[in-house]
C-alpha cells in the first residue's frame, strides 16, 4: 500500500482519453482513478458559466446605459398660454418684426431684466438669431394681445456659460411674455418703401 502524501488539490486534463484524471497521491491505489465527468460534461459546463456570465454583462450593460440616458436627456422647452386671443387675424411667423413685453426670472424667482418696469417695448425680428433660441421657438404662433409663459432650458437660453451677472451657467429661464403688435415683413419693406418715396418727393419739392 502507498502512503498517500497532502498535494495541492489539483485536476488534469488528458486529451487521448477524454477524460479527466486525478494525481494518484489522493487515492490509496498507486494506479491512476478516473472521474466517471467526461470532457464533453465539462464543456457543457462551461458553456452554461459562460452564459451566465453573459446574462449578467447585458443585464449590467443594460442597467448602466438607462442611467446614462436619462442623465443625457436633454430638457424641453415648455410653452403655457396665459391669455388667449378669439380674434386673430394673423399668427407670428418666421420674419416677422414683433413688439414684446416681457420680464425675465430665475427658478428660485429671482428677475434679472423686464421691459415692463422700463415701460419699453422690445422689438425684434423672430427666428433670425436676433434673441435666444428659446424665444425664436417659443413665440411662433402668436397672436397679438396674447400672453405666454416660457420655460427655456440652459440649451436654448444662455448654456452654460450664463449671462453674468444675473444669470449664472445652467440657469433654466422663465419668461412671461406679451406679444402687443406684428409687423409682418412685406408689409413692413413696402411701409418703409413708400416712406422713403415720400421722403424723396419732399426733397425733390423742396
């Protein structure tokens, strides 16, 4: 009889026979024993491990672009109708030269600029550039005398960069917003035509 001697715990693959085989010095016989586990059971094995494995990457994967894709989601610009108009002959557009009231605040409330204490329209013309994006897109169709809340995001407002220094980066901007009259852009090239002709005329008579 062969004294068995401690070994570290240790298996063998032998690829001739299939099989697996485990170092004599853990048996009492000094011949070889070999497991009844096939190499084919054992691949299977693998097969699964590899699979659980794979579920929890995806699961994880998953997990983490949700939380990524929702920290990236990007805010909307809200438009609230505070005072309608039944008679509206013409709506703002693209072009348009509009007379505004407005006043300007922060989320905690805070007002960083209003027209209305100045008693001093604004006037601008909509969807050139002229103003932040949140108000060339948030004043279209817009009747006169009608009034709207705005909520615009940093993105469509003053980024991150903020306008120093009421308005610090990243700050969302609430407008309260009156639209008094249109100019509407053909009509007012032609006023401001026959303006000049009439100016040219006088001059001519003088």
């Amino acid at each position: 009889m062969v004294t068995s001697h401690v070994h570290p715990l240790s298996i063998t693959y032998i690829s001739q026979f299939n099989s697996l085989i485990q170092p004599p010095s853990l048996h009492i016989s000094s011949e070889p024993h070999f497991f009844t586990l096939s190499v084919r059971n054992l691949q299977a094995g693998c097969r699964l491990q590899d699979m659980r494995v794979l579920v929890i990457l995806v699961v994880t994967v998953l997990s983490l672009s949700s939380v990524t894709g929702s920290g990236a989601e990007k805010k909307k610009l809200q438009i609230g109708i505070k005072k309608r108009v039944d008679n509206c002959p013409i709506k703002s557009r693209k072009g348009d030269v509009l007379n505004m009231h407005y006043t300007g605040k922060l989320e905690d409330g805070a007002e960083f600029d209003s027209s209305v204490s100045r008693d001093r329209p604004f006037t601008f013309t909509l969807g050139t550039g002229q103003v932040i994006k949140g108000w060339d897109q948030g004043l279209l169709g817009m009747c006169e005398g009608e009034k709207r809340k705005l909520v615009i995001p940093a993105e469509l407002g003053y980024g991150d960069r903020g306008a120093p220094p009421k308005i610090p980066g990243g700050a969302t901007l609430i407008f309260e917003v009156e639209l008094l009259s249109i100019e509407r852009r053909d009509n007012f090239q032609k006023r401001s035509r026959s303006c000049s002709s009439i100016g040219w005329r006088e001059s001519v008579l003088r």
